[in-house]
C-alpha cells in the first residue's frame, strides 16, 4: 500500500505540457514589380491666372496723356456731325435737281457738283442712284407734311367759305418742288422701295384733314378724310401740272361745295 501511494502523483500537482498553436501564414501578394524607367512624378507649379490680352486701343489709351483721351469724344462727336452735315447737303442737292430738272436730273456727279462735295461722297452715304432717290423722296415728304402742318394747325373757327380757302391754299407753296415731289410719286408705281414713302405721305394727308375737319365741327370719319383728301390731292396735281392762272378760285368753290355736302344740317345747294 505504501508503495502504491507513493507511485501515485495527484491531480493537483499533474502538469501538462501544452503545445502552442501553430500559426498559419497568411500569403500576402506579391508587390507588383515598378519598370525601371518609371520616375515618381514631380510636382510642377501652378500656372499663372490668364489674362485678357489687352487690345491695342486701350493700350494706347493708357499710355497716352489724360488730356488726350478726354479730347476723343469731342473729335468723335465732331467728326459725326461732319458727316449728318455732309450727308444732308447731299439730300438738299437731289431735291433741288429734282424740283429743277425733274426725276432724270438726280445723277450722283449732279448731286455732288451741287453739294460742292466729292463724287465719291454720294456713293459712300447712298449705296445706289435708286437709294437717293428714294431718301430724297422721304425729306420732300416730310417737308411737304411740315409745312402743311405749320399752315393748317392754328386754323380759327370761321364759316365755310373761310375753310374751304385755307385748305385749297394749303398746296399752294413751292411749284418746282411739288413737281419733283409729284413725279416721285408717279414712280412709286412702278418702284417698290417709293411705294412706303408715297404711302406715308397719303397717310400723312388724310391725318392732317383729320384734325382740321374736327376742329372746324364737322365729321371727321374715315369716309369723309379720305373724301376730302382725295379731292384735294387731285386739285393739288392739277394745278402743279396744269399752272392754270384761275385754278385757285376753281379749287376753293370745289372744295366749299365738298365740305357743305358733309356737314350735318346743310343742304347742298344745287
């Protein structure tokens, strides 16, 4: 029994030897292998901002004195005003050879050798015969309607006859210039780019009756301008062509009958 105990080694003081664990290895990849003429890249500084390229006007501008730069304007200004003047010469001339020598007259060296101006003037502010023309016709037009206007528009209130004067004498200005007038407005039958101007000049008529016939009482619809104007229109044309020494006097009584037909409460006499 002794012999057995001592053989015996308790639990408690058993030891056992632990192995530790075997650590598996993980594969990691391989790195990939750099060519040999690759360079890391080098960094490169910022390029500047860019800038407008400044033009050679303004460059000028700033390099010449401040007293320079305020006299552009003024020679700008100046030189427009050259050319307003030059070009209107130009259109005084045409209507002068107009009114003289009618439509066949307007010829760029006449209008240039009136205006006292180069030939090569017309040609730079009218691209063509056929362009002056038709601005000459646009500043007879407005002439014509401005003087029409200035001679009818402080018209007193008076009786029939007293109104039928005044308007029969409201054409009654500058014969060679209606001439010219009248002949470019022929011509606008058979030119395209006159037909506007002769239009603006009807309308520009029937407007002007308008308001005479308002402010003298009587109807002043679109029937009776256009009546009134049309008879006008033809008294005008016949007198500019005809000259006859007793066609004012015809043309008043034709028109102080016209105007007693439209008035209400009076009766045509016959």
């Amino acid at each position: 029994m002794d012999g057995a105990e001592d053989q015996v080694v308790p639990d408690q003081h058993r030891t056992t030897q632990l192995t530790p664990p075997v650590r598996q290895a993980v594969s990691q990849p391989a790195p990939a292998p750099q060519p040999a003429s690759v360079k890391p890249p080098v960094s490169q500084p910022a390029p500047p901002p860019a800038t407008q390229p400044v033009s050679q006007e303004r460059a000028g501008a700033a390099s010449r004195p401040a007293g320079d730069a305020e006299r552009e304007p003024v020679a700008r200004r100046r030189t427009q005003e050259r050319a307003v003047r030059r070009r209107e010469a130009l259109l005084d001339a045409a209507v002068d050879l107009l009114g003289e020598g009618g439509f066949a007259a307007v010829t760029h060296r006449a209008v240039a050798q009136r205006a006292g101006l180069p030939l090569a003037a017309t040609s730079y502010y009218f691209s063509c015969r056929d362009d002056l023309l038709a601005q000459a016709f646009a500043l007879l037009v407005e002439r014509e309607l401005t003087q029409m206007r200035a001679s009818l528009g402080t018209l007193p209130p008076g009786p029939l006859d007293a109104l039928a004067d005044v308007l029969a004498e409201a054409y009654a200005f500058d014969r060679p210039r209606q001439l010219g007038l009248w002949e470019l407005y022929l011509q606008a039958g058979r030119d395209p780019a006159l037909q506007s101007i002769a239009r603006a000049w009807t309308d520009g008529c029937d407007d002007i009756v308008e308001h005479v016939l308002e402010r003298a009482g009587y109807p002043s619809g679109r029937s009776e301008v256009r009546f009134v104007t049309t008879l006008l229109s033809g008294l005008w044309l016949e007198d500019v062509v005809e000259a006859r020494p007793e066609s004012r006097e015809r043309a008043r009584d034709v028109v102080a009958r016209a105007l007693a037909s439209i008035r209400p409460g009076r009766r045509l006499d016959p």
